[in-house]
C-alpha cells in the first residue's frame, strides 16, 4: 500500500527500485460500488496476492484491494531473496521457541521457497528465478562462532546447512554459514503475472481503492472501502501494518525500519550466491541479470522509520560502503524499503488477535517476506478452508497473551488535530525561511508543533504533525520527501496525503494565523 512520493533527483542513479523500473505498470480498475465475494484481501504485496491466487485455485471467490496499484510497496522495494537461511535466527528460535516450534518455521519457510519455485515451473513465469547458495558470513572470529552455531542449529532443525570457509565476497574470510538451493527473483514479474490470473468467475483486483474500515459478525465481515463495501465470509489484511488495530494492538508489538539499497555495476563477475553479514550494521549483496549485464544490488543503513531526518546520508553511507567492497563503475538505481520487525523476530500469520474468527493477518516479516510471504498464502488458505497447517502455530498472531488497550487519550489528540494555530508572525517567518525550497521540517511555534513543507518555488504548506493512526509526530524524510511517523510507519507525501498504511487518513491541515 505505497503510493511512490516524490523523490530526490539529486542523489546517484535512478530514484526507483529496479523491479519496479523494468516491469509494466498496472491497470486494474477500483471497486465501484458494494459486492460480495468469499474472502476480501486487503493490500497487493506477495502475502496479499499469494493469498488471494491460492484460494481462487482452491475454487474460492476473491477481492484483491490495494490502496495504490499491487506490487509497489514492500514487495515492490524488496532485494527479492527467497530463502529459508534468515541471516542468524535458528538459535535464536530454538532458545525461544524450542526445537519443535522452531521447526515449523523452517519448515514454513522450506514450503515458501519451493512453492515460488514450482509456480513458476507450472506458470511458466519469466521471473529471472534461479537457484542460488545463501551465505551469511561471519566479519571477525567472534562472529564465526555464532556463525557455527546457528550451522549446528539449522541441522538440528532439518536444513541442509553447512559450515564454508571460502566466502566467495572480497576482504578476509572468517568463514560462513551456507544453505544451497536457496533462490531469488525479479518480484514484480513474478506477482503480476500471478495477480493477472485472478479476475474472472467470480473474482477481481480492485486497485485504487483503500479499505477504510472493518465490521465482523457472525456470519461474515464487511471491508468498507472509500468505493463501496466488500461483503465476504473472511477478510486477509495483508497491508504490511494492519490497518485494523484495536484490540489486537500489533502497534505495541512491531516496529517499522528503513533500510536503503543500490543498484551498481561493477567491473569484475559477482559470485554465484546471495549474501548477507553476521554483524551490525547489516549488509547484503545480490546480483541480478540485466539485458545490459548483471546489476548488484547492496543493501544496509537501516534505521528505524522517522528517527532520522537526513536520509540522503544513509545513502552516501551505503555508496561509501559498496565503493569500499568493489570497484564501483556506477550507480544505476537507489531506492528504500520498509518493513516490520516483530518482538520475537516471527511473523504474525492467522487469525488477527483480539478474539477475531472470520479477520486475518499476515505482517511482520522482519525483512525476509518472500519465503514466509509465500507461507502466508499457503497458512492462511487452510485456515480459511477450515484445515489443519502444520506450521501455524509458530506464527500464530495471538502468542502475545497482554492486549494492550487503545487508549482514550489517543483518539482525543486525533479528533483535535488540525484547526487553527495563531503565531508570531516574525518568529514564524524566521522558522520557515531557514527551511530550503523543496524541503519540510516540523517547527514549534508558540509552543505548538507546525509541520511545513516549503515547496519549489517557495510556498507554504502547513499541516498538523499529528499522525492520523495513533497520535505520534511525524517527522521529515529528506531523501523520499515524505513525513514518517516513528511509531509504526505510516508515511504521508509533502502535502499530507497517505502514502503508507496503517494509517488511513491523511495529515490534517493547520491554518496559521498571523499576528
Ligand atoms: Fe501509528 Fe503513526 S503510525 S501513530
């Protein structure tokens, strides 16, 4: 659910991920008027589409909505790695967890990756797939024992995981845990064509159109939409943040991360294999092929949503970064991702909390959703049809047992956002005028908090810095010209709009009087 925002030219390449510059756009229409289907999915990323294409081949009725077009969100912004070796986590979920619970998330994660595979056999889809060793290496002897651990781990588990000295990257090698048989893609080729297969006998993709609330009854559940009302027996909020909160409350259990990627070309072959560090800061390289030849695309800065206003500098970091891994001839594209990262680092995948029967979720994929979105689709497809899933139980959404109220003073500050402000004229000028063309920053004004963004030729809008999910401030994104809300990612373009859920409403206008 990412409307792309306006984007700073100034930095190096094309502001725009590659999946998203060399595969078609999208057209399907928005819903119009009210209509009924078996399920409605609220949100087109590969959980959303997933979900959706498995139960239409289970002969189920399905509404595919999204905000914006499929495909431009997360999914969109991905380095699109299929794979079950989640940088180091097996130890950590046997300790957790425990071996069994453990399991199941490899296990859920094995299915993902062979079932992308085999859609893409049967659906003979040209999505640049192909199989690729997953290494994740070790940057110090430190790091080499965690390194072996988690090799011991993931054999425990069942994964085929090996202990490899020879890390095929540049610099000293202290060794890396490798899992071959892991893959990646190009995601947009592949999910369009997947989505492509659901209008028809009964089911549709609604783009354009934003699921504004949700009503469950007994014998179904209602998606109201800013184009008319979807009556279903279930509903999938696959929107990367559920927009529906209360009383689940995944606020107080997910946080939202930036994190930025290149894509570079460098003078020597990238070796077979998708990599990523044992340490912070996190760094990861892939290569993916291009008629032009191979592109390589890094990633790392990540920083959390809205706790950094100069984003520009997280990508000069990361060139600095690549440039002192290869020699880089030049940077073709930059783009950012963002993504939910959970309190215990496993999805929340079935039904929503809170005591819901008939609403589902999918979220928090902690920046590994191609494997485990695709387990999404296939969790919740048996849960919809009444079935047993092996591998539910791990990610199940209710684990959490405190469920954390919303708090009354919360839905006050957003009734009261907007309204007028009366300011010093002076002091007001003096705030803006230190804001460059282009740019946004929220100032305090006789003790109030002012979000403006000065646009292009040097006009004024105002808005109230008050996010519209929860009552957080948002704060200015230089490098997407976005406002980002630091407490669960909502995200708004220079004039308030929404760009990115959980929130539905843009930002409210603040008049400023003068005086
Ligand atoms: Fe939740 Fe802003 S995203 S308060």
């Amino acid at each position: 659910m990412e409307e792309a925002p306006e984007r700073d030219e100034s930095l190096p390449g094309r502001a725009e991920s590659y999946w998203m510059a060399t595969s078609p756009e999208t057209g399907f229409p928005p819903l119009d008027g009210d209509g009924r289907v078996d399920v409605t999915v609220i949100g087109g990323g590969i959980a959303g589409i997933t979900t959706a294409f498995l139960l239409k081949k289970a002969r189920l009725t399905v509404a595919l909505i999204d905000a914006y077009r499929i495909v431009t969100g997360a999914t969109g912004h991905t380095t699109a790695k299929v794979t079950v070796l989640h940088r180091l986590i097996y130890a950590d979920l046997i300790d957790r967890f425990g071996g069994r619970l453990a399991r199941q998330y490899a296990a859920a994660n094995r299915a993902g990756v062979e079932t992308v595979a085999s859609l893409v056999r049967e659906y003979d889809i040209p999505c640049s797939f192909e199989r690729k060793p997953a290494y994740t290496y070790a940057e110090s002897e430190e790091e080499r024992e965690k390194v072996m651990a988690e090799v011991d781990a993931a054999r425990h588990l069942g994964l085929p995981a090996a202990f490899t000295e020879d890390v095929p990257l540049p610099g000293e090698s202290h060794g890396a845990v490798v899992l071959e048989g892991q893959a990646q893609f190009h995601p947009r080729n592949y999910l369009l064509l997947l989505a492509g297969h659901l209008p028809g006998e009964g089911s549709y993709v609604f783009e354009m159109t934003r699921a504004v609330g949700i009503e469950e009854r007994a014998d179904g559940v209602a998606v109201k939409t800013d184009r008319g009302t979807l009556h279903s027996g279930h509903a999938v909020l696959a929107t990367h943040y559920p927009i529906y909160d209360r009383p689940g409350a995944y606020y107080a259990r997910m946080q939202p991360s930036r994190s930025y990627a290149l894509g570079v070309r460098i003078d020597e072959p990238f070796p077979n294999g998708i990599f990523i560090n044992a340490s912070d800061p996190v760094h990861s390289w892939r290569s993916q092929p291009a008629a032009d030849g191979d592109l390589v695309i890094v990633t790392g800065a990540a920083h959390g949503t809205g706790q950094v206003t100069d984003t520009r500098a997280h990508y000069r970091d990361l060139e600095a970064y690549a440039r002192s891994v290869y020699p880089v001839r030049s940077v073709d594209y930059h783009w950012s991702a963002q993504d939910y990262i959970t309190a215990d680092r496993v999805p929340y995948i079935g039904r929503l909390a809170g005591g819901h029967d008939r609403i589902y979720v999918a979220t928090g994929f902690c920046k590994w959703g191609m494997a485990a979105g695709t387990a999404a689709g296939m969790i919740l497809t048996d849960l919809i049809r009444g079935r047993e899933n092996p591998w539910a139980e791990v990610f199940d959404p209710s684990r959490f047992r405190e469920q954390p109220e919303f708090p009354d003073r919360v839905q006050k500050k957003i009734e009261a956002a907007g309204g007028a402000i009366e300011v010093d004229a002076a002091g007001f000028d003096r705030e803006v005028a230190a804001i460059p063309p282009g740019e946004g920053k929220v100032v305090e004004v006789g003790g109030q908090r002012v979000a403006v963004f000065r646009d292009d030729r040097g006009g004024v809008r105002p808005l109230d810095p008050t996010c519209m999910h929860m009552g957080c401030t948002v704060a200015w994104n230089n490098a997407e010209k976005s406002w980002d809300c630091p407490c669960h990612g909502s995200r708004y373009a220079a004039d308030g709009r929404v760009i990115e859920s959980p929130t539905v409403r843009n930002l409210r206008r603040k008049e400023v009087v003068r005086r």
